[in-house]
C-alpha cells in the first residue's frame, strides 16, 4: 500500500470526523440529548450506524479470517449474526421504542431496573448497580479490542510500534464523540457505515474477478474436503452442536446496550419502519460478502499466516494505492464506530446509572465526559497489558452481556411481570457464567460458551413461573387422585 495515499486519505476522514464533532457540540445541550440525541434519529441514521456499531472489527476483519480457517461451515455464524439483526428490528425495535419512551427511560439500564412493583419509573438498587457492572465490565473489554483493532490498522499500514498507533487510535475516537454524544457517534457511525458497505462490496467483487469465478474456487485442491462441510470436522450430535453455537452468535445482539439505544432513539414508527429494511439488508450484504472473501482468500492467499490480516493483504494486493487507502479508512470505521458508542454507553453508565452526576448537579454533563475518558485510559491499558486476539475480546464480551441481559429485555417486552431478585439472579447468572466458560481453553467460541449461559440466565429469571406450573401440575393431578 503506497503509505502516502493512506495517510492523506485517513488525515481527510479523520478531520471530518472531527468536524462532526464540533458541529454536534452545539446540538447538545443535555443528556438526554448526549445520550439519546434527543429521540430524534431519523431512519437512515439509525439503520447504518445500528448496523456500524453491531459489526465492528470483527466483521471484517475476523469473519472473513474465519470463513479463510474454517471454510464453508463459517456461514452459519454469518447467519446467526443477520438472524439476530432480524429479530431485534422485527420485535425487539417497536416495543422498546414505545416502553422506553412512556417511561422516559435513557438508558437501557434504567429499562432493566424498573420496580414494576410501583406506577412509578422507580428503579431498582440491586438491579440497577449489578446491570451497571457488567456493562463496565464487559464494554471496557470490548472497547480494548476495538483499540487493538486501530492499533493493528495503524501499524500494519504505516509501520508504527504498537503502543504509539494505540494512543493515536484511542485518542482520535475519544475526541469527537466526547465533543458530541450520541449525535456525533451516529452521524459518524453512518458515514462508517457507508465506507463499510463499499468496502464489503468491493473487495470481495475484484477478488471473484481475479480468481476466474466460483468454478475455478470450487475445484481448487487448497480446500480440504473438512472446508467443503457445512459442520466442517464435526459430526452427529457434534455438528448440531457447532451449528447450533454458530447460529447463536446472534443472541448477542439482543441485549447489546449501543444497539438498543438506536432503537430508544428512533423519532418515530415510521422511521422505524424504514430503518428496518435498511439495516437488515446493510447486515444480509456485509456479513455474506466477507465470509465469500474469506473463501476467495484461500485462493488467493493460500500460505497467509495470520487470517486476521486477509481484509489488508488482499486490499494491497489486488486495488490501486488509494482504494486500497480508502478500505483502510472502511477498516477503521469498523473499529470506531463500535468503540464510541460503546464509550458512550459507559459514560451514562457510571454518570447517570450509577449516579456519579449527583455529586455535580449542575455539571452532569461534564461528569458523563470526564467518566469517558476514564474509561478510554482503562480500555488503552487492557489492550496493551492483556494480550488477546480482537475475535477472542470481542466474542467474550458479546456474549457475556448478551446473555446477561438479553432474558430479561425479552421477558419485559413481552410483558412479563418480573420480580427484582429473579432479575438480578439472571443478569449475574449469565454474566459469570459467560466469564468462568471463557476461561476453559476448549470453549472459547463453542455452542457451550454462546449457549449455556443465556439458557442458564433465562431459567434463573423465569424460575417462579416454572414453579408455579408445577404446582399447578401437582395440585391437579392430587385432585384427579
């Protein structure tokens, strides 16, 4: 890659993004406008930088990384992650729209907390002061590996030390969505977005041009026959297992706070209409098209030693110097689109959920940006001190805070009445689960680390009921007797 292309690309782009930054200063002037924008997002805003700040890194760099190790069977992860995309628009979108904004609810905290013990928007301590951990917890984790990811970008391009392309990448993302919010994060995340998109497209495009079409992939002796498998290695009740744990990477999506937000934030039923068909066909587009260019990568770039890096290598190889910097601006987007939502999401956390503002009333919004940046040193030192591969970071924390909070959105949205304890029960259930399955070296992104702990969190939530069926079962049958 001509490194002077890159550099004069990303320098434009990097000050565009900042000049969002300032412009979205001067819309907000509360934290409900930092934090929501408002409830103000138009259709195309919410349905790209939703979709932006769902893929990340991860998506083109680890799915088409995935797809270039496993093969074929890689689809099913790519149909789980369109699959939850699906759901969340189709059922979750509309009804937490319209209980969050009855309930003049800004955070998704505040909607897991609620003491529907009360007509009141009460919340409930425990609830509220566990669902806050695991965010921390989780979203700092997550926040390192999109750092690392600008890190590996950084470096990989122009060739600086790691720890230097960290602070540069970390320091770029805090700036403007520290200036503007959630208006500076979604404006920028759909700008992302679209540079994601184009770059999904066309990669992978000038790649199937090079390589002489599917045939020629088809018949190639790279591929073991293990690679041709929809279960890959795995067979019988092993292949259900692999299937059903790939699918399941789409549960995730369902509790995913800087997610969830877009939909908090809609203006109204009719942009969430259109928001959904855009998103769900942005994610059918992207999430397909880079797990074909990790089969065309096979091809292309049989001995490549870290999978990771086919997105860059491939991009160098096949595309004129200042596309090839322009896909590099489309892998950087990945990465900050996820990273400053998340940090905003954080940022309500400990200033508003944990209450932190109420130490300087007049000055909340100021807390909610000084406990960003608290955050940022935090997730910076993580990323340097605790080495992981971005998939591993990421696929923790996706999982940990989607089992963690995901039976409990499902359940209220549905209108289950749940009692604070189960709640809280659940929420911790998942998340230490998540945590202490991650530890084992053989579950690390196996259907036993993506499924138990949801099926787990959600037995602990819905334990009263499921007592109360038995019960119920018991005293008839006494009765019959």
């Amino acid at each position: 890659m001509d490194i002077s292309a890159a550099l004069y690309t990303l320098i434009i782009y990097k000050a565009l993004l900042l000049l969002i930054g300032f412009w979205s200063q001067k819309r907000t002037t509360n934290t409900k406008d930092y934090f929501l924008g408002g409830r103000n997002l138009g259709p195309v805003v919410a349905a790209i930088s939703y979709g932006a700040s769902s893929a990340s890194a991860w998506t083109l760099l680890g799915m088409s990384g995935v797809a270039f190790v496993l093969g074929v069977s890689a689809i099913w992860i790519a149909a789980g992650a369109v699959l939850g995309c699906i759901f969340s628009w189709i059922w979750i979108a509309p009804r937490l729209m319209r209980y969050t904004r009855e309930k003049d609810q800004i955070t998704l905290t505040s909607f897991l907390a609620e003491d529907q013990r009360t007509d009141k928007a009460n919340t409930h301590q425990g609830v509220r002061i566990v669902a806050s951990l695991v965010i921390l917890l989780s979203f700092v984790v997550y926040i390192a590996a999109q750092f690392q990811g600008a890190a590996t970008t950084f470096s990989s391009a122009f060739d600086m030390p790691l720890i230097e392309s960290l602070i540069l990448g970390a320091v770029i993302i805090t700036i403007y969505t520290y200036l503007g919010g959630f208006w500076a994060a979604s404006i920028t995340d759909t700008v992302q977005g679209g540079l994601m998109l184009f770059a999904a497209v066309l990669l992978p495009t000038v790649a199937f041009m090079n390589i002489g079409g599917w045939e020629v992939i088809r018949q190639s002796t790279l591929f073991t026959p293990e690679a041709w498998s929809l279960t890959g290695k795995n067979v019988g009740l092993s292949a259900v297992g692999f299937i059903a744990g790939s699918l399941a990477i789409g549960i995730g999506t369902l509790g995913q706070p800087h997610l969830l937000h877009r939909f908090m934030a809609l203006r109204d039923e009719r942009a969430l209409k259109q928001a959904r068909v855009i998103s769900i066909s942005w994610f059918s587009v992207v999430f397909l098209s880079m797990f074909s260019l990790g089969l065309m990568g096979k091809i292309l770039l049989p001995d490549l030693q870290d999978p990771e890096t086919l997105f860059f290598e491939l991009s160098s190889l096949l595309l004129n110097p200042l596309v090839a910097a322009v896909l590099l601006a489309a892998v950087l987007s990945a990465i900050m689109s996820t990273a400053d939502s998340m940090l905003l999401v954080v940022a309500s956390t400990i200033s508003y959920d944990l209450r932190l503002q109420r130490l300087m009333p007049q000055r909340a919004l100021l807390v909610s940006r000084l406990s960003m940046l608290g955050v940022t040193v935090a997730a910076v030192l993580i990323a340097l001190f605790l080495p992981a591969t971005i998939f591993e970071r990421v696929l923790f924390a996706w999982i940990a805070i989607g089992s963690a909070f995901g039976p409990t959105i499902l359940a209220r949205l549905a209108g289950t009445q749940l009692a604070p304890a189960n709640v809280m029960g659940s929420i911790a259930t998942g998340f230490i689960l998540a945590v202490v399955l991650s530890l084992f070296p053989n579950t690390t992104g196996d259907w036993a680390e993506r499924l138990l702990p949801f099926t787990a969190a959600t037995l602990v939530l819905l334990f009263p009921f499921l007592a109360m069926g038995f019960s119920v079962r018991a005293n008839r049958k006494e009765a019959i007797e």
